[in-house]
C-alpha cells in the first residue's frame, strides 16, 4: 500500500479515492467493510472523543441531503458525533445526539462544488469546558472560509452495538445522496488538529521557506569498513565502533555534534521594539547633547546595546524596520532620504576622535527612500552581513548610528524606528 503523507500519528483512519475508499491508508490499516452503497467499522478506535480530528472532502450542492458519517447505535438515535447535509446544503454537526452547530458552505449553489469538511475537538484548561473549532472551505477556484467555534460538555463514551458508519447510519439509513463517489477524502484522528494545519494537509502545503545565512551540516564521526566491529584495528575506530567501550557510538555521536546543537539553538543577540509608539527623529538630532557623531552618523544612548557574541557564530544579519515620511507642509520637491548603520564595538566611543576605537565592526550604510506617511506601517531594510569571526570574551556594543539627507526640504523628514534585530549565525 503507498503511503499517504496525510496520515500522522494520530490518524486512526485516512480513506481517499486514490485507492478504494474502504482502504484505511493509516498505520491501523483496518479497512472499512464494504456494503457496496455505505462503508462501516465496528473498531472502537474510531469513537474518537476528545481531543480528536474529523475531516471530510466531499462534493456538495443545495439539493444533496443525508448523513455522510456518523459514529452510534444503529437505530441512529444515539451518537458520539455525526456530520449531515441538511436543507439547502448546510452541514450540520452533531454531538452527543443532539446538533451542535449548522454551517452554510461558501458559495453553495445547485451545482456540486468540493468542500473541506474540518471539525476537531479539545478541552480548554482555562474555561475548564469542551469546545469545537469547525471550518469549511470552498476547494473549487475559491479562497473562501467559513468558521465557527463552540462550547460543549465533554463527547460521550461509545457504548455497545455501536458502529462508524461513512454514509448513513445502521444499515444505510439516511445516506448522504451524493454516494460514496462524491467523498474523496475521510480522516479520523485523536488528536486537536488547527485550520491552519488543515489548510496545510487538503488545501495547499506551504513552500519550504528560505532561510538567511548557512545551516550547519551534521558533523561526522570517523568512517570504518568494520562498523561496530567488536575489536576494529584502529584506536579512533575502537573508541568510536567498539559496543563494549565506555562511551560507544551513541555517545561519541552525541559528543561530536555537539558544536552543530549549538549552533542550531542561536537565539537573536538584539531583537528590541518600543513597548509603545516609536520615538520621532528628525534632522535636527534632539536632543543635541544626547547625539554623538558616529563616521557623518548620529547615534544615541537610545540606540546602544550591549551584548554577548555566541562562540562559533561567524556571522550575523542585521534588520532594522523603518517608517520614514515628509511632515506636512513640505515643500515641492522634497525626498527622503533615510541613513542607517549598524556598528559592533568593544567599548562606547568617548569622543570626536574615538569614533573607531580598536575592534570596530560595522555594515554598510543603507538608505531609505520611501515616503510611507505618518500613518504608514514602514519597512523591513536589511542591512546586510556583520562579520563576528574570532572569539569575544566580553560582551559587545551595538550601535544604531541614522542620518538623513540635506538636500531640498530636509527639516521636513522624519523618521521612527520600530524594531531593530541581530541574528547570527554560522
């Protein structure tokens, strides 16, 4: 049987079209009993309570009516859950023998359109009741959702002579009218499963995003053409392969990537914003004792951190989110014309001539353009690449050094910095 990506560790039954759809693609592989217009399982793994998952792919339209599954008696008047078509094709979810909440599927219409059917399941620790977070979403050319959330006492217990039924309930009573043709996919799982990862699994996987700066390789114990051999011929292939050794492979592996562990656990050395409105700047630096020149810059307590480096990081990138606009009343012509840079130093400048004092880093200034209005959120600029190569036993400064452009209207420039961060890495 080919494995199905949408089957996870709490799947307790995956059925699509790809195969018979009686075929149960999880791990459990107890497939359906077939009875040729309905599918049934007596498995009390599929009287899933809480937490859970249910999630249906069905074509549906206004004329479509009946029950697509269902979990209870076969006289259909006890149920753990149930999910129906009703009037006008509204799905209604049932729970504990009694309807839960009635949705309206985007879009709905005399033509069947494909659905996402997601309703799942968990208790909230803080408001000490069950709740049910339930969302459809039209598959066919649309991107539009309909979501709803309620409170609930807690999903009963399944009892005896209970069965699950895909389509109907019993013997096929009330099957839902579009057939089994129309589900292309059923899953059951036991587990809270968001729309978000909803979205991911039947809708569309996110691409892999792009990652700034080199992820470490795992580093590699030595080679040997007699792996875990009880006595090698080499003394690093003894330490490394010998089972009997105090510290054997499992430990030596431990040991050797353990440089690659830390890396993978760098945290940002400056990730700061505000707590509330990002202060004003101007080109006239207020106030002017509080502005240090910085090489043509200006830079202020303000904009000085002092941070540890992480060994082995050679590198760090460096984000500063900017707003910048022109004050009102600025004459035509005026231009923005923002500049930022960032500087690593090992201890504060004292004065006009220890603007580079020894061991100075920096990155090159960028500037800023754009007009994004008083109102206007601003901008990510990336200021490119801080070299930390060698080792920092001390604590470093970083400073925020800004300036702005002196050509027509320049006092009418203004400026906010609204999050400033340092990520390393190797």
């Amino acid at each position: 049987m080919a494995f199905n990506r949408n089957s996870k560790a709490d799947t307790r039954l995956l059925c699509t079209q790809a195969l018979d759809l009686f075929v149960d693609q999880s791990q459990w592989a107890g497939d359906l009993d077939d009875q040729t217009t309905y599918l049934t399982s007596t498995s009390t793994r599929l009287a899933v309570r809480s937490p859970r998952e249910i999630s249906v792919v069905a074509s549906i339209g206004t004329l479509d009516t009946g029950v697509i599954l269902n979990w209870g008696n076969v006289a259909g008047t006890v149920y753990i859950y149930r999910i129906t078509i009703g009037v006008g094709g509204a799905v209604v979810f049932g729970h504990d023998s009694a309807t839960l909440a009635t949705i309206l599927p985007p879009n709905i219409s005399g033509t069947a359109r494909n659905y996402l059917i997601h309703w799942s399941t968990d208790y909230d620790d803080f408001a000490g009741t069950y709740f049910s977070q339930i969302a459809i979403f039209d598959m066919t050319g649309s991107t539009a959702w309909k979501h709803s959330r309620v409170t609930h006492t807690q999903p009963p217990a399944p009892a005896g002579e209970q069965q699950f039924n895909l389509l109907g309930y019993g013997a096929g009573v009330s099957e839902f009218s579009g057939g089994l043709s129309d589900i292309a996919s059923v899953r059951i799982g036991c587990r809270f499963h968001t729309t978000t990862e909803a979205r991911e699994d039947w809708i569309t996987e996110s691409s892999t995003p792009d990652t700034v700066g080199v992820r470490p390789e795992v580093e590699l114990a030595p080679l040997s053409t007699v792996f875990y051999d009880a006595d090698p011929d080499t003394d690093v292939g003894d330490a490394v392969l010998d089972p009997e050794t105090l510290a054997g492979p499992a430990e030596w592996l431990a040991a050797v990537n353990a440089a690659a562990h830390r890396k993978r656990l760098y945290s940002p050395m400056l990730n700061v914003q505000p707590r509330s409105s990002a202060g004003l700047l101007r080109a006239t630096f207020e106030p002017v004792n509080f502005h240090r020149d910085q090489q043509g810059l200006k830079w202020t307590p303000q904009f000085a951190w002092r941070r540890p480096v992480p060994r082995l990081a050679t590198a760090a990138r460096v984000w500063v989110h900017v707003q910048t606009y022109l004050a009102g009343g600025a004459p035509g012509g005026s231009e923005i014309e923002f500049f930022l840079r960032v500087w690593m130093l090992p201890s504060l400048p004292t004065s006009v001539a220890d603007q580079k004092p020894d061991g100075w880093r920096a990155v090159p200034i960028q500037t800023c353009t754009t007009n994004h209005t008083s109102t206007g959120v601003g901008e990510w600029i990336d200021l490119g690449e801080l070299s930390l190569t060698g080792y920092f036993k001390e604590p470093q400064y970083f400073l925020l050094a800004y300036g702005f452009g002196d050509g027509t209207g320049s006092s009418y420039q203004r400026a906010r910095i609204k999050q400033v961060v340092v990520d390393p890495y190797e």
